[in-house]
C-alpha cells in the first residue's frame, strides 16, 4: 500500500466516512430549501480577471494560454460575488450557488486553501431578510443532520432557539470593554484608544497597527469566542470601514453589514450590497494600497464588474461557509473531516 496516512486509506476514511454522509444529507437539503423558495442555482467561472480585493484575502493565480499563444493572467475566485452580482445585474432577481473557492495561505482547523461557499442574493428585500433565511437555513440544516444542538470542541448551540441580534458596539462593550463608537468620531484619537483598549486586554499591539487591524484583533481575540453560544448569533451594524461591500446606514458611520455565528465560529458574512460604481471603485483601491504597504502585491479591479453595478438591481447577498456548517451539524473538529478529498499538504502525504 501507498502512505498509510493518505486521506483515502480505507482505515483513515472511516474515520470521517460519518462525516461526510452528514455533508452529503445537508447538501442536498440546501438544494432544496433554495429551490423551495424559488431561487435559480447557477454555477459561476472560478477563473476570473480579478480574484477578489480583500486586502487580507490571498490567492492563487495561472495563465491562461489563447490558441495563438497570447497569455493571461488569471485567478482562481476566492469568492463567487463578481460573477452572480453579474448574473443579478443580468435579470435573475434570487440566485444561489455552491462554489469552489479558493484562498492561498490559509489551512487552520477552520480554513483549507480549496472549500465550498453557499452564496446566495435577493433583489428587491431589505438586508434584514437575511437574518430570516439564516435562522431558517439551520433549522434544515439540523433536521439534515438529525441533530437537536450544534456543536464545535466544547461549546454547543441550541439548533430551535431563534438567534440573538446584537450589534458590533454591544458586543464589543459586552464582551471586550470596549466603547467601540467612541473610536470612530476621529480616526487619529479612535485608533489611539483602541490601542489602549488593546493593551489592557493583553494583546500585542505594534506601531504600524491600523484602526481596523486593532478591531480586528480584539473581534478575534475577545468578542467572537464569546458569541453564539448556546444560540446562534447575529452580529449586526459594522462599522463602515470594515464593510467595503455593503451599503451605509442612515448613521453612516456604520454599514449593512452582518455575520453569523454558532460556537464562536464565525459562519456566514452579509450584506446590503452598494451598487454606487465610483464608491465601489475608491474602497477596492484603497484595499489594495493597504495590501500593497503590507503584503507588497495587490490585485486588478475587475472593471466589468464596476460596469455591472451601474445596473445592478438593490440587493442583499450573504456568503456562508458550508464545510463549517457541515462541521457544526456533525460534531467535527477539523474541516478536512469534512472534505471528501482534502488539498494534500505538500511533503506531508496527507
């Protein structure tokens, strides 16, 4: 026999063969609750001009090779969002897709390079028409399961409970400290206070730590271990700075943006999606200038997007991630226990 640690081993298959019949029973009830309220599936390129301008995000790239011998430079999408804003510009007012995506330097107990995203959008409904489909959404996806709680190492949320809704403020007061509004009046004086903040909850703060890099250690560190626990939880109302895709709210130092939580395991991110070309344009570039300063390589801006948008009908979107659903559902502990036929690790053998 080949390696005995390769994921297909019949032994190690086993192993997560449970696993994986749960995954197989939640996507086909996905499917179906989509396809119950009339969404149309579709099935987006992953090759793409741009993969994405999350300044955070990396990603794989290759090139595509014309029959006259003309080359490209291509990327593998880290999300479907460009191609079904797209196809939501073209005429289809609910559409959904199962997808894979993929994303370079990430491989945790939660991240793989290669996963699948359940993406789906409506036209016409206020963002909050989101916070509905995902409550629904776990409920199917418990029934699929067979399961009454949802679970992930030593934490459980109940699958009947409706979620909570709470606010990116309230959380951060409740669970860090932290006046986080009171940061956003000045940017200077905000990012010195959130550093201070910081400091006295005990995590390393460096000079060149931006506004958003401070929020985002202290979400991580000492707010998102705390939520959807014992229900899910629907953290609403981020601030505008870190929600370059979405729409702002009346008080425009906050945005429709929101993210779902079960067992301090952030699931599924949405929003009120901005349609305004020029915005979406001047937040992609000044992504990819602070991705620029920190990594040293950014991204194009795929144009025909921003040229989509100028029809692109109101709409809401959110971006969910399956395998860490499947895991939740299935009591496991790592995605790959979760994938059929995981990205081998290099020099490893798994």
């Amino acid at each position: 026999m080949s390696q005995a640690s390769s994921w297909w081993d019949p032994y190690r298959f086993a192993d997560r063969r449970h696993f994986l019949e749960i995954r197989s029973r939640l996507f086909a009830a996905t499917r179906a609750f989509f396809a119950d309220r009339g969404f149309v599936e579709v099935d987006t390129a992953a090759l793409q001009v741009s993969p994405g301008n999350e300044t955070h995000i990396s990603a794989f790239e290759t090139t595509l090779v014309a029959p006259d011998g003309h080359k490209s430079r291509l990327y593998l999408h880290s999300s479907p969002e460009f191609a079904a804003k797209k196809l939501l510009a073209a005429g289809i007012p609910r559409l959904f897709t199962l997808a894979h995506v993929f994303r370079n330097g990430e491989r945790s107990a939660l991240h793989h390079p290669e996963f699948t995203m359940l993406e789906w959008y409506r036209s016409g409904v206020a963002y909050e028409k989101l916070f509905e489909d995902c409550a629904e959404l776990l409920a199917v996806a418990g029934r699929a399961a067979g399961v009454e709680s949802f679970r992930y190492r030593d934490k459980a949320a109940d699958i009947g409970s409706a979620p909570e809704v709470m606010t990116v403020c309230e959380a951060f007061a409740r669970h860090a400290g932290v006046d986080l509004a009171a940061t956003l009046e000045d940017e200077k004086s905000g990012r010195a206070a959130l550093a201070a903040a910081a400091e006295r909850l005990g995590l390393r703060v460096v000079a060149d730590d931006t506004w958003s890099d401070l929020f985002s250690k202290i979400l991580s560190a000492k707010v998102e271990p705390a939520l959807g626990q014992g229900r899910a939880t629907l953290l609403v109302d981020y601030p505008a700075r870190e929600a370059a895709l979405a729409r702002l709210k009346a008080d425009e130092r906050f945005a429709e943006r929101f993210e779902l939580y079960v067992c301090g395991v952030e699931i599924a991110n949405g929003f009120g999606e901005l349609t305004d070309q020029k915005e979406q344009r001047r937040r992609f570039e000044a992504a990819m200038a602070e991705r620029n300063r920190i990594y040293g390589n950014s991204f194009p801006i795929d144009e025909d997007f921003l040229e989509a948008l100028a029809i692109m009908p109101q709409a809401c979107g959110i971006a969910l991630g399956f395998d860490r659903l499947v895991m939740l559902a299935s009591g496991a502990e790592r995605i790959e226990q979760v994938l059929w036929s995981p990205v081998a690790e290099i020099g490893t053998g798994r």
